[in-house]
C-alpha cells in the first residue's frame, strides 16, 4: 500500500509544483525615478480591468535636466490596452529602438497623462478614469518622454498609481480582473493538502502498527519494516506545501483588500525555495 502512495504522492507535488504562480506586480504602488535616460519605460506589469475598474494616475514631482530642446518638452504617462504581452512588446521594442512615441497617436480608450508643461513639474497632476462595459482588458502602463528623446535628458520622477476593480458586492478588490478567485483557489488546495496529509498520516499509523505486530511475532525483522524514514520525509514535504499554499493565500488576500502583499511574498519565496529543494532530495532518495 505504502510503494502505492509514495508514487501517487510523488506525482501530485510534481503536478501541483508549479501552481502557485507569483506576479510580482502592485495595483497600488508608488515608483521613484532618478535620472532615468531611456525615452519609454514600461511600469509594472500589465493589469487587467473589469467594466467596472478604475485607474489613478498621479505624478508628484518631474525634472527632465538639459537645456530645454527648441520644439518644447512632450513627457507623458500612457496606459493603453494590449491583446497580449507580444503584441505590447512590438510597440515597446519600437519605441526604444526608434524613439517612437505611442502617446503621440493617442487611441480610443487610452488613458493618459501629459507632463509636458515644466511650469506643472512641482505641482501634483492626476487623472482617474473608470472602465465601462466594452473597456475590459489588459493594460499596459508606461512612461515616455517623446521630446526630447536622446538620452542627454536625464529624467526624475515620483509617480503613483493605483488600480482596482469592484466585485460582486460592489467592494474594491486590487486583484487584476481573472484573478479574483485566486485566493479562494489557495485556500481550497490548502485544505485540500491538509486532508491528504490526514490521510496520509492515519496510513503510516496504521502501517506502523502492522508492522510492529509482525516483528514481535517474529514474522518480520526489524530492518523489514514498511515504515522508513523517506515516508516521514514525505510528510515533512506535504507540510512545506500546505505553508507555501498559504502563504501564497494570504499574498493574494493582502493584494486583494490591501493592494500589496510584499510581506507574505517573502514567506512564500522561502517556502516555495524549502519545498523545491526537499522534493529535488526526495526525488533522489526515490530513485536509489
């Protein structure tokens, strides 16, 4: 029964080894620029928005250093949506490579904020907008200071930005929209693992006492035993995998009402590390 389980259990930690998928993105996050040369640069990752999402963008403070170019300054926030990450990356190679602006070309639905006036750069400048039915999808969210381009023009800046979307009962949820139900998802594998890992011990209990009956009535030996101590190794790595589930429940959870969760980031990436390294071991004591 036991060879039977360390299979089974073998194959779901390798199968459920990379569910727990990370972004390292922050729907309320605040980015501090200094001196920064390249005319576009892509903000965060993309985020997704539902028809009723809303984006706040605020820029506190900018100073572009040089001497102003003779056809004005043109310095933007642009959050355009995208199919995909490729089709996004053939905009964003071009603007690197060919100093093409994308806010020069603004879109239906793209919103954006225009920096251009100096006299604004020690004021606050903001723009919300909110996502109506047909705005849904992914965006993207960059900075780009169109003119001047050349990387004589060194550029700082402290901007914010802040995305949600609404649920069901009308509460913001900070959670790119298709990931709302992640937390749910965790929680359930979770409770899910502690069951297996119940199971699982009730069968190494019950192992044991069979085992330790056959010894004293001399059937078996003490080194027949079909407990070893790979099946406890088994445990401990199920254990890892409940934290790490966890862990990532809570990031999520903390994303979600919050709009950031660095702190239980650091608990998943120590556990995910654990778990990772105490399976490679496994898999090698299985394989003897």
């Amino acid at each position: 029964m036991l060879p039977k389980l360390n299979l089974t259990l073998l194959l779901l930690s390798l199968s459920l080894s990379n569910l727990s998928i990370v972004n390292s993105y922050n729907p309320l996050n605040t980015l501090h620029a200094k001196d920064l040369t390249t005319p576009i640069l892509h903000i965060d990752t993309p985020y997704g928005f539902g028809s009723y999402g809303y984006a706040n963008l605020t820029l506190k403070s900018l100073y572009v250093s040089g001497r102003p170019p003779p056809s004005g300054y043109s310095v933007n926030f642009l959050l355009r949506q995208y199919y995909d990450q490729s089709e996004f990356a053939v905009d964003y190679e071009n603007g690197l490579s060919n100093s093409h602006c994308l806010a020069s070309t603004p879109l239906p639905g793209d919103v954006l904020l225009n920096a251009s006036d100096p006299l604004a750069w020690n004021q606050a400048q903001s723009v919300s907008h909110e996502f109506t039915e047909g705005d849904e999808g992914l965006y993207f969210l960059t900075f780009q200071r169109c003119s001047p381009s050349t990387s004589a023009f060194p550029t700082s800046f402290t901007f914010t930005h802040e995305f949600y979307n609404l649920d069901r009962n009308g509460e913001v949820d900070y959670l790119s929209a298709g990931e709302q139900p992640l937390p749910n998802l965790y929680l359930t594998f979770c409770f899910s693992y502690l069951v297996a890992i119940a199971v699982w011990l009730r069968w190494i209990k019950k192992a044991k006492q069979q085992s330790e009956t056959l010894v004293s009535g001399g059937t078996m030996s003490q080194t027949d035993l079909v407990v070893h101590h790979i099946h406890h190794m088994m445990t401990a790595l199920l254990v890892l995998k409940i934290l790490t589930l966890f862990s990532n429940f809570m990031r999520y959870h903390y994303i979600s009402v919050n709009g950031t969760g660095e702190i239980w980031s650091v608990f998943y990436y120590i556990f995910t590390f654990l778990r990772g390294i105490f399976l490679f071991v496994l898999i090698l004591l299985i394989g003897r």
